[in-house]
C-alpha cells in the first residue's frame, strides 16, 4: 500500500470553551479555516446561513476519541435544534473523482498491437462521445497507440464505458501537436500538451492512468472528525457542542458568526434576432447543472426561471430602425446593434426591471435598478452585415452574455456581476494556495458529500504564476480564481470554477447587500441587517400617511427611502404639506406628490406654495440647495408586488412621448416565475402614456409608463410583466390620442422554474 498524502497537515488552535479541547473548521461551497487558526491577513467568507454545512474537528490537546467518539450538539439559545454522531476521521469525504486503480498494470508496452496516426484514423476516434470506434477496436486490439502531431490531430477524444472485456487493455496518446487534446472518461478529462503521454489501462472496472494511482494516495487531512447539519439548522446565533461519547469531556464553539441567507434569482432565456436562438439554456441547462453552479456559489439557495426562447423575425431598435432580414451593421461576439440594444438592454434588463415593477426606461443605454440579486443570463445570436453571429463572454450589471452554460466563461461572467473585477487581490488573491497559508480552501459538494481540491488532478510539476508563482502541491499544480484564467478542474463532478476564498468572501459581501424577494414581507423584500444579523423588511420607496406629511417627519423618511410618495385623496387629506428644507443629506432623493382628493390643498416647498388640484402630479428631486421639479425621475425604485413567483408574461418594447417616432410591440414572453406590479387605476388613468393589456373576458389593466424620453432622438423602452392566469389576448401602447396595438400569443410551453438549496 502506497503511503498516503496528506493536504492539511497544519497543527489547529484550540475554538472551544470546555474541557474538551479542538480545532472546529466548517465547510460549504468550500472549507474554511478554524475561527482561531486563521491568519490575520487571511480574506475568508462566512458560512451561509441556511445551507448545508460540513463540520470537521480535530483534536489540539492529543486526544485519541476513536474508542468513544464524538457527538456533536446544534442549540439556539441552550435551546437543541439538531444532534448526531460525528464520523470517525477514516470516514471523511473522499476526493472527487478518485478511482481505485487496484492491480492495474501501468507499465508502457514495448509494442502495439494497432496504431492511429493519420489524420483520417484519428477523426473516426475524435468527438464521439460513446466512444463506439474506440470500442470496436478494443474488440479486435489489447493496445492501441493513438499518435498527435500537427497534421494529425483533433481536441476530443472519448474512451468508450468499461466493460468486462476491457480488463487489462491499454490506450495509449502521445503528442508533438502545438495544439493541447483533451482526453475524457467517466472519472474525469485530462489535458495534453505538447510532448506529453499519458497510458489508460482498464482496471477496477474503471479507465486508470498514472495520474489516478498518485491522486488516490491524497486525502483532506488526518484525525479530522466530520458530520453535517442540515440547512434549516444553520442560523445565525446557533452554537456548536461537542461531546466526548461515554461521559466525556465537552467543549462548546459559542458565536459562531453566519451570514445572511444570500440567494440569487437567476432568469436565462434563448435569444434569436433574425435567425433562430441557439437554445442553449433550454436544452442544456437542467438540473444538474443548476446543482453544481449551486455548490460553487456562497447563496442559500439558487432559483432559476427559464423562459420560452425567442426567436424575433422583425427588429425595431429604438431610434424606430426596422430591419426584418438582417442588420446592415457588422456584429462580433463583443459587438452588435442587436447585441447590445436588444439581447441586453431591451430583453435582459427589462426582464428584470419587470420584476421590479419599473415599467419604462430610457431606450439608450443600461439603465437599470440592481437592487435584489437578481440576473438575467441569456445566449443570443443575430444576423448582421457579416452574417450569424453569435454573441457571449460578457457580463456585469445584473446581465450576462454567454456562449455556453457551463465552464469558466460562465462563473467568470456570473462574477462580474458580483462585483469582482478580473485577477481579484492579485497573486494573494486569485491564486489557490497550500492549508498552511492565506487564501486556502478545497471545495465540497454537499450532495455528494466529495471533496474538490484547489489543484489539478494530473501530475505535471508545473508552478501557478500570476506575477509571483506557487510550487505545486506533490506535482499537482494549484488552479487560479475563475477570474484570473482558472477552468473547472473536475469537470465529471462540476462544470464550474473553483473561486479562491478571497473571491467567495466578495461575492458573499456583495449579495449581502442586496435585497431577496419575499412575498412574507409586508414590502415584498428583505435585506440583511448585520446589527441583528436578521433579513429585516426593505423598501426603497415609501408612501405617506396623512400624519407624515410635515416637514419633520418627511425628512426623516427620506434619510431612509430614495423616493417618498405622497398620495392625497379624500380619506388620506391634509390641507398643508409641508416639504423638508433640500439639504445634503437629502441630495439625489426625491417626492413625488399626486393629488386626487376632492377639496384643493396647500405645498409648501422651498418658501413657496403651491396650490394642489385634482389631477395634480408633480416631482421634486433635491439638489442639496433646492427642490426642482422634474418630468420624470432620473432613477428608479423597486415597487411592493402585488403576486410573486407566478407564471408571468412579459411585455416589450418601445414607445414615444413625443410622438415622432410611435412604438413597437414586440411579441410577448414567458416564463414560469415572476413578480407583478401594478399601478394605481387613478394614476394609470392619468398619464398621457400608459400600456393597457387585455383579455377575451372584457378585463383590463393598465400601466403608466414616463411622460418624457430619456435619451435624445430614442423611444423609451416598456417592460411590464403580466399573470399568466389573466390570460392576456392584447396589449395596447396609448400615447395621447396615439395608439398601438398587438395580439398575445399564449405560452407554447416549456418555461420551466427550480430551485436548488433551501425550499
């Protein structure tokens, strides 16, 4: 028996209160160091709250427990949520895709039975992903020699499923290609570079090579005691109680500090703009990809809303340009009419501003609210000048452009919109590193209860260098941050990238900033309180009561709102209101007041008075000096859904106040997850630019939409999101006395929703 590596071998400090003495470190997306034991300039996340969580434990005092054992104790407030026995450290999750080579015979032939070397032979082998040639050849052969060079060559080869006649039979690859190949089994893919070999033998009922033996003998680390609290019980404000078995010592880890229940709402959609979408999300997105992006992300859970993809055979861009075969501009995976200001300005983004209940934009530009964490991720192509062109590699803002929906390409643009930036901290910062130092972690995957290493798996002595360089770990080289150049390094167990600590404890601080959609709240949002370390209910805008319409307690509604709203009906009436002083602390932020009671009232806004009628709008936004009135607000708040997370329709396209341009309604969307917003009937019937939607059953309901363009010589953009169960028939677009209408075509189905991690 070989002698076994181990990763964490630095000697822990103690965390707990008691005699029981140990080291406590916890583990979700990945492990983190015992609270003790980190280094001070070490930049590592928190656990989750509500996820799924390793616990590992090792002895500091040299304590042998094997012949008891541990129990390990979950309690809020002496008060036990969660117990059970903790698993010997024999019994600690294994490695990711670790085969047991067994007997298996790696030594080299001194001869092959059959050998492929011309380009032809090598293209039947390539790209299958049965690997049925390779089969038939197994069939007839017990070595094979597959020989790269650069007129022989292709990047994917597939060994074919073990079966009982594979036993023993040996396959081998060398390469003098400039370009890399990548081989692929069952346990995993490994790459080949230039003058590099490697031999497969079929042994243990697996395809074994060189690299498998080396990487079996790695384990986490020795004498580590290991259990797992479920999600519900991982809350802020638990402790961790530790039991020697049999009347032993107890130590207990108080204050375990857990952050908030971070999730994201991740929208994906197919996108075609004059030639058919590709279908990427539809078709490869499923389940178990959502489960493994899950496992890598620092959320408690992750929902994914997949609408119908669209396939939009006229274009409207918003300066009124219609195009029905193709854009007469150039388009490039970065570039594009179509691209920017339909994919993602007009589809994407007003995706999410639907469900925020933000009905108009400016037609120009990514003008957008990122309040929730929530994103839209879309695939798109268009037909230019220069032909199909498909777009990708491109995120931030709370939208992504991607050619495909797995790999780096995908975590690394999904960061973007985290707010990391590309090589995150550097060498200290977007390098994986070894236990004994800062910026460390493996991965773990919760429902495989598997470890993913921070290294490659194969064998290739080569340093990671990013500025400064870091030796390999046993011949394993260490992997760089999706943000720096990293790649999934065990593809059969996860399609994504493995991020350093440093960029999980950014991300994790990014979401924690942001509200979560929750139909328990009286405002239909939530956002972490760090003082309570609660989800306390959130708005970013509110409406008045009678009371609250003096200059005292207005000004302390805008220190906490971006927007108040004061609605004055008969019985909700004051005769005076009365405005703060603009001031600093009130710059930006803005009053709207609408006026429908009966009787006329009195505003009173920087020393003046205006008189208010029935009818009356008007905007104010501070410039620290003054209320100004404004048309339109510059800035947008998330509106109180009136139905979350129903099946939604949603409705796009343009419109003009001005009258110059019309509009143009695009045909609509679905989707299986949404929120819905609707505007007041009063105001809606008050604005000279509104969007009414239509059913068969004679119902109607209306929406206004800004009465001013936000860009010069652009249309305005609408994106509203309707039920599904209102069974939408027309949407009519009235600007003034101008009016544009189309027909709803119903969901064709397919638009699916799921969640992964807490329910």
């Amino acid at each position: 028996m070989q002698t076994p590596i181990y990763f964490n071998t630095t000697p822990g400090k103690n965390d707990l209160k008691g005699a029981l003495q140990g080291s406590v470190s916890l583990a979700q997306c990945g492990t983190m160091p015992s609270r003790a034991s980190m280094l001070p300039q070490d930049r590592q996340p928190r656990p989750v709250a509500l996820r799924t969580t390793l616990v590992l434990f090792r002895s500091t005092d040299g304590t042998d427990h094997a012949p008891q054992g541990l129990d390990l104790t979950v309690k809020m407030n002496k008060e036990q949520l969660f117990s059970t026995r903790m698993n010997p450290p024999q019994d600690l999750p294994r490695l990711a895709q670790r085969l047991d080579a067994g007997d298996a015979d790696l030594t080299y032939p001194d001869s092959y039975q059959h050998v492929i070397r011309t380009q032809s032979a090598i293209e039947q082998i390539a790209d299958d992903p049965e690997g049925t040639r390779l089969s038939t050849l197994l069939a007839s052969y017990d070595t094979i020699n597959v020989q790269l060079a650069d007129h022989q060559w292709a990047e994917h080869f597939y060994l074919p499923e073990h079966k009982s006649a594979f036993k023993g039979k040996k396959i081998a690859f060398q390469s003098n290609a400039t370009l890399g190949a990548h081989i692929h089994t069952l346990g995993g893919s490994l790459h080949l570079e230039r003058n590099e070999q490697v031999l497969y033998v079929n042994a243990g009922g697996h395809w074994v090579n060189e690299h498998d033996v080396h990487y079996a003998r790695i384990h986490y680390g020795t004498d580590f005691w290991s259990a797992v609290i479920p999600w519900e019980h991982l809350r802020p404000g638990i402790s961790l109680h530790f039991r020697a078995r049999g009347g032993g010592a107890e130590g207990s880890y108080e204050d375990v500090d857990i952050g908030a229940a971070t999730e994201l709402l991740l929208n994906v959609i197919d996108i075609g703009m004059l030639t058919p979408p590709r279908e990427v999300f539809f078709e490869d997105f499923g389940e178990e990809l959502q489960r493994e992006y899950f496992q890598m992300t620092p959320i408690s859970r992750l929902l994914v809303n997949q609408y119908e993809p669209v396939h939009w055979k006229e274009i409207c861009l918003p300066d009124g340009t219609v195009h029905t075969t193709h854009s007469p501009s150039e388009g490039g995976v970065h570039s594009g009419n179509l691209r920017q200001q339909i994919g993602k300005e007009l589809i994407s983004l007003g995706i999410n501003n639907a469900n925020y209940g933000i009905h108009s934009s400016p037609g120009f530009a990514e003008a957008h609210h990122y309040a929730v964490g929530q994103v839209t991720a879309h695939t798109s192509v268009g037909n230019y000048a220069n032909g199909r062109v498909v777009h990708g590699l491109s995120g931030g803002g709370s939208i992504v452009t991607l050619y495909d929906c797995w790999g780096n390409e995908f975590s690394h643009e999904l960061g973007h919109n985290f707010g990391l930036s590309h090589e995150p901290g550097g060498f200290e910062g977007s390098v994986h590193r070894p236990a004994d130092t800062i910026n460390s972690t493996w991965g773990w995957d919760s429902d495989l209860n598997v470890f993913l290493p921070n290294f490659e798996k194969e064998v290739t002595g080569r340093k990671t260098c990013l500025g400064a360089c870091m030796d390999p770990f046993h011949g394993h080289s260490y992997g760089l941050d999706t943000m720096a150049g990293g790649y999934p390094m065990y593809t059969a167990t996860n399609a994504y990238t493995l991020c350093t600590p440093y960029s999980v404890r950014e991300i994790q601080r990014y979401l924690e900033r942001k509200a979560v959609f929750d139909p328990s709240s009286p405002t239909g949002y939530r956002k972490w309180d760090e003082a309570t370390r609660t989800l306390q209910p959130w708005a970013d805008f509110y409406s008045t009561t009678a009371e609250e319409r003096d200059m005292a307690p207005l000004m302390a509604l805008l220190n906490q709102y971006q927007l108040v709203e004061i609605y004055q009906f008969d019985t909700s009436y004051v005769y005076d209101v009365r405005l703060p002083f603009a001031s600093e602390a009130n710059r930006g932020k803005g009053i709207y007041v609408f006026h429908m009671a009966n009787a006329s009232s009195r505003l009173h806004v920087n020393g003046t008075v205006v008189m208010l009628h029935k009818g009356t709008m008007l905007r104010y936004v501070s410039n620290g000096q003054a209320w100004v009135a404004v048309e339109d607000f510059s800035f947008n708040v998330v509106r109180r859904p009136q139905e979350q997370g129903v099946p939604i329709t949603t409705l796009l396209g343009f419109y003009d106040p001005e009258h110059e341009k019309g509009a143009y309604i695009y045909p609509a969307l679905h989707c299986a997850y949404g929120n819905y917003h609707e505007t007041r009937a009063d105001e809606a019937a008050w604005s000279e630019n509104s969007l009414r939607v239509l059913n068969d059953f004679g119902e109607v309901v209306r929406f206004a939409l800004a009465n001013t363009r936000g860009a010069p010589d652009r249309m305005n953009r609408f994106h509203i999101n309707v039920p599904q169960a209102f069974r939408a028939s027309r949407v009519e677009v009235h600007m003034g006395n101008d009016v544009v209408t189309r027909d709803i075509d119903p969901p064709r189905g397919g638009a699916r929703f799921t969640i992964t991690g807490r329910q």
